[in-house]
C-alpha cells in the first residue's frame, strides 16, 4: 500500500466517480444493465498505462512495483482502487451501496471482489448479515474471475489471489473476520486454484491453516479436501496449456497422506486422461502429462496400467494409424538424439589434447 499526493487522490477521486456514474446507468436501464456491468468490469480490470501510472504513483519514493503486484503480472487499475477504498472508506461507500442494489446482476459480485476484497478485511462490520452476504459475494466473485483467467491462460487476477491467499487465508487474524462458512468456502476455492497461480510452496503452510469442516469424519484430513477439489478442478479443464500446467504442478502431491477414497479418486481422474475419446477427448500431450503425473503419484502398478491401457487401445483400430506414426516418429527422434550425440562426443574427444 502507497501513500498518495493531492494529484493521485484526485486522480482516484475521479475514477471513482466515474465508476458511480456507470454504475448509477445501469440501475436506471434494465436492457442495458447487463452491458454496463461487463464494460464497468473490463475497465477496472484493465492494466493501468504509463500516463495513469506515473499520476498514481506520483512522488512516492516506494512506489508500487510489478513485483509486489504478484511477480511479472501487471498493475490494474482494480489494484490500485482496492488500496484507495481501504485507505479512504468513505469514498468506496456510494460504490458499495450501488452494487448491493445490483447483487443479482451478471458481474456484480465480480466488480465487488476487484473493489473490496481487501476493505472487506479491514473495515469493522458487526453486523453478522452483512458480513456473510458481502463474504459469499466475495467467494462467488473471486471464483468467476479466476475462471477468467482459466479460459484465457493469464494472470491477470493473480495479485487477488495471493491476497487471499497470503494476506488471509494464511493470516488468522483477517481469516476470523468472515463468518465460518465463508472460510470454508474460501479455503476450497484456493484449492482449485493454487496450482495455476503457481504457489504450490505454500501448500504445505495452506493446509495447516485449513478450517474444519463438519464432515471431516467422513472425508478426512485438510489434504483429502484439498485433492477432492482439484481432482473436481481438473475434469472442468478445457484449455490444454492450463490443463498442463495443472498436470505438471500436481506432482507436488507426492507423499500426501490420502484416505484410499480420495487416492483412488485422484488415480481415476487422471487416467480418464490418459485415454483418446470420449468423455474427455484429451490430445496426445495431455494423455502423456498424465500418464507421466500418473505413473509419477502411483508407481505400484505402473507397467500392469499401461499394459491395460494397450490393451484397449487395440480395440479401436481407427487409432493405430495414429498411434504407429508417433511411435516411428518418436524412434526417429530418439535414433537423431542419440546419432548427434555420438558425434558431439566424437568430436570432444578428438579436440582433447593428447599426451606426448
């Protein structure tokens, strides 16, 4: 958090009225509400230009960075407003009013957790009602935009996410106060997404801090949860470098104490990838990444799943065209590899020196 001059408090001031404005547009246009909200959506979303930046960060010695924004991803301007509305309550509240008459709108609950995710844990409510509804919407919106980011492969949400990650859900005394439900509901969210915002070196920190669930007899321990929302996370994946990048990270999983319900659900979601076809349709980089996460999770009974596996692979002969070209293609390659290999070797040995 910055401290901000005259000029960028102005600057704010301006974008807050700005998005009172539209947000008082859509209230009074029922057709057009819908289109208001997604354009009031986008526009905070946005990544903050050069002009606007340097206006915002205007003579502050430790100015925002990228970094602390989540690494490379950068600043937005849903960033810099989340800041001001903790910063200076009062200007957020017509924003605030406006978007609870708008609750059950398309977007609405988006444009709240980009404003308010983090005045949410600063501001003092007492009111039990209140904290559970702004809480859920909280949840809901964080889950919407995180599926943004999902569909298009960025990171655009990721600095959200490591606040509710880092700054919350690791921080007990901003953790308790949300009503138990919506803890709960944040630490399964955080689960399905852990691994596409890259911070599986906090698994180990995130799952101490795991709330407990009423069915914790039945289900298990914090990992089982865990598993049983990204094995659930995996199944909706649709865009294969996500998918991936999912299939890639879960090795993190290794040595994770499982009840033998939550294993095998595990091993049966991520053979349902290993296979052509439906219901999964996966292409052959994705069966391998799961075959390669599978055999690397599960080594007992390697070699009896992939001589299964062959096995009724030969019952689809419309496949074998297939799979025999990129097994000839796959032992050229490696017959290339080992070629080139032989002659780099050849080659240093020749260039040694020999001894008189």
């Amino acid at each position: 958090m910055v401290s901000s001059t005259p000029r960028s408090f102005a600057y704010l001031d301006a974008l807050t009225q700005e998005i009172e404005k539209k947000l008082q547009q859509a209230l009074a246009s029922a057709s057009q509400r819908r289109n208001l909200l997604q354009e009031l959506f986008a526009d905070i979303a946005l990544e903050v230009d050069d002009r606007a930046r340097d206006i915002i960060l205007e003579g502050n010695e430790d100015a925002i960075s990228p970094v602390e924004y989540g690494g490379d991803e950068p600043l937005c301007f849903y960033n810099v407003l989340a800041d001001y509305y903790v910063r200076v309550p009062l200007s957020g509240k017509q924003i605030l009013e406006l978007i609870v008459r708008l609750w059950s709108q398309s977007f609405a609950s988006n444009i709240f957790t980009l404003l308010f995710h983090k005045w949410l844990f600063e501001a003092r409510l007492d009111n039990t009602d209140v904290l559970l509804r702004y809480s859920s919407a909280l949840v809901q919106g964080a889950t919407h935009v995180f599926w943004i980011d999902i569909q298009t492969n960025t990171r655009r949400f990721q600095t959200l996410f490591l606040y509710l990650l880092e700054e919350v859900a690791l921080e007990p005394s901003r953790l308790i106060k949300i009503p138990v439900q919506a803890q709960r509901d944040l630490f399964l969210l955080l689960s399905r997404f852990i691994l596409f915002y890259n911070s599986a070196d906090k698994l180990e920190s995130f799952l101490k801090h795991f709330p407990i669930f009423p069915n914790a007899f039945l289900v298990g321990s914090p990992a089982d949860f865990f598993v049983i929302e990204l094995a659930d996370q995996l199944q909706k994946l649709k865009v294969e470098p996500v998918l991936l990048h999912y299939l890639s990270q879960i090795k993190v999983l290794q040595g994770m104490e499982l009840r033998m319900t939550t294993s095998t659900r595990l091993k049966a979601c991520l053979y349902s990838f290993t296979s052509p076809g439906g219901p999964m349709y996966p292409t052959r980089a994705v069966r391998h990444a799961a075959w390669d996460a599978l055999d690397f999770l599960f080594p007992v009974g390697r070699y009896p799943r992939h001589v299964i596996s062959l096995f009724f692979r030969l019952l689809y002969p419309w496949y074998w065209p297939s799979s025999c070209w990129n097994f000839v293609v796959s032992c050229i390659k490696a017959l290339f590899l080992s070629l080139l290999n032989l002659l780099l070797s050849s080659r240093h040995k020749l260039r040694q020196p020999r001894d008189p």
